[in-house]
C-alpha cells in the first residue's frame, strides 16, 4: 500500500473513533497592561505581563487551551521570564461534563478559577494578596472530571488528582497526590455561589513555589474556600474567604485566613467606582507560610472604554507586620488583542 494511503487510511480509523472531524479551529489572543505608580514621592511605570492564550477546537468532543505568560523577573538574566501558566486538553464525554488533562489553575477559589492573567476583565488593577503572599496552590498538574451549567442551579464541579506544592511541572517526587474538590450553583444570572477543598502534603526538603528555602518540615495541609460573586448591570460584588489548616508534628496545626471582600456600582454605562477591604493573619507558629499579617484597603475607578479597553486608578493603603504602612497610587492601561 502506498505511505499517503496508509497515512489516510489511519487518519480515518483515528477520526471514526473520535467524533465527528471539523476544520480545525484555532484561535490565538493576547493581553498586556502597563502601569504608573506613585509611592513615597517616586513615580515608576512598567508593565506587569504579556499573556499569550491559545484556544482550538480538535474536533466536537476534544479541544485544548494554552496560556503562556511573559513577565518580569529581576533574577533572570534578560530580565524576563516565560511562564507556561496553562496546558490543558480537554474531552467531552458527555453533555456538559468532561476529562480534562495537563497544568490548570487549581480552581480553589473564585479569582483564581475565573479571572487568570488577562487584567483587561480583572475588576481591579491586581489579584487579592492572598497570592502573592502564595498561601493558595495557584496551579496543578494533573486529571480532573468537570462539569458545567448542570440542571437549572447551573451546577458545577471540579474533581482533580495531581502533583502536589513540592513538585515540577513534569514530576511529583512524593507518592502522595493532592486533592481539590470545588462545586459552584449559578442560580440566577450574574450571581455564583461556590466552595472548595483542598488536600495536599508537602515532604520534608521540597521546594515550594514562592518559598525562599526548601521546607524543613513535613506538612500536611487542608484548605477550605467559600466565595460569593455577583457581576450584574449595575451591581458588583465579590467576597471570598479562605482558611488554611498546616500540621506539623513540631506545632501541630496552624490556621491561616485569607478574606477579601469588593463591591463595584455601576453609576455611568462605562464608569465604576470600586472599593476592595483585604485582611491576611497567621496564626502564632505557623511554619509554612512566611507570616506577614496584613490589613489592606483600597478605593479606585475602572472606565471601560471598550470589553478589551480598559483604565483603572486606585489607592491603596496598606498595613503590613514587616513592611509596615504602604501607600500607593497606581493607574493601568490593560487591553486585549
């Protein structure tokens, strides 16, 4: 049989058994947004990050999203890093519901599960602290079963296995798996209730993501989100509340709580004043986080030119166990291409 017979040949056996073929269907956008600060009588511009984002659509049961991000890094040699943020395929197995493959965003709570790196649709200029005081697992490399606008709540979940906070992107060097089980109703346009759990156990000597040095000991750590949110025509709200419980066998268990809470009004069809209160505490002898309690306040303004178009202008006003008092006051440019 002649090579392109036997290439065709396969192909239509592989077709046959995957679904229906359609024309391939890629798409590729982009986001990027600069900023302006002013803080202790300096003013400083930059910009955050160049987020590349690849969705296609293989055939009506398989498709695959990507997500690499280009940002700033003072340790890296040209000052920019690359961060394969998402690679995540997809089959549809039946209705709603789907196996999903590859590096997700752990969907441990609202922000992290929705909003992701395009600051264009992000309600304010930056994420909740939470993150970057890393006290959530931002990704996991894994499976998961998903399912969504299920019944008429418009129910869905997310059950994943994957490696856990001590491993790469390519090996989990523990046995032990985590976990994270999130469910979410939509009862009513605009409005999303959901809640999370989050298992995972991070070995003596692991690197950890955003730690400055290997752990020095074993953790075993349990994580409950809940969250509330609300986008409506006039009406913005959005509150989360995260508890994280770390267990040692030095100190036991250790609670941290993470709670946010913003609110937006719509007063003109493209204008909207916002205000976003942030508290993080530790409690005494947690030996996993880097402990930084904080209280955060911050009261801005987004005018959104167009859905890809959009300038923001906050102050914030924080106040820090190790840094002390900040105040700032940014303005961003976010767009998406």
């Amino acid at each position: 049989m002649p090579r392109y017979l036997l290439i065709l040949f396969v192909f239509g056996v592989f077709a046959g058994i995957s679904g229906t073929v359609h024309a391939q269907n890629t798409q590729i956008r982009g986001f990027i947004d600069g900023t302006s600060t002013y803080r202790k009588g300096q003013v400083s511009f930059g910009f955050e990050e160049q987020d590349l984002f690849i969705t296609s659509q293989i055939n009506n049961r398989i498709s695959f999203l990507g997500e690499t991000v280009f940002k700033f890094s003072p340790s890296s040699a040209t000052d920019f890093d690359v961060s394969i943020e998402r690679v995540v395929f997809k089959y549809n197995y039946f209705g709603n519901n789907s196996v999903l493959f590859g590096k997700h965003h752990t969907p441990i709570n609202y922000w992290n599960d929705t909003f992701h790196h395009g600051r264009v649709f992000f309600p304010t200029i930056y994420r909740p602290l939470l993150f970057d005081a890393n006290i959530i697992p931002l990704h996991t490399v894994g499976i998961s079963l998903q399912g969504q606008n299920l019944g008429t709540l418009k129910l869905g979940y997310d059950l994943m296995i994957g490696n856990g906070l001590g491993a790469s992107d390519v090996q989990d060097d523990d046995k032990r798996k985590s976990i994270t089980a999130a469910v979410h109703i939509k009862p009513i346009d605009g409005l999303r209730i959901g809640a999370s759990f989050y298992n995972d156990r991070v070995a003596k000597g692991a690197t950890v993501h955003g730690m400055p040095e290997p752990i020095k000991y074993q953790v075993n750590q349990n994580m409950v989100t809940g969250s509330v949110a609300y986008f409506g025509k006039m009406f913005e709200i959005l509150g989360e509340s995260t508890f994280s419980y770390n267990h040692t066998d030095t100190l036991g268990t250790k609670r941290t709580n993470a709670s946010y809470l913003y609110a937006g009004l719509r007063v003109q069809d493209r204008l909207i004043p916002y205000a976003k209160v942030e508290r993080i505490h530790y409690q005494a002898g947690e030996l996993f986080y880097q402990k930084n309690n904080t209280t955060s306040f911050i009261g801005g303004i987004r005018y959104e030119i167009s859905y890809l178009a959009v300038i923001k202008l906050e102050f914030e006003h924080d106040k820090r166990e190790v840094e002390g008092t900040i105040n700032k006051v940014t303005a961003q440019f976010a767009i998406g291409f």
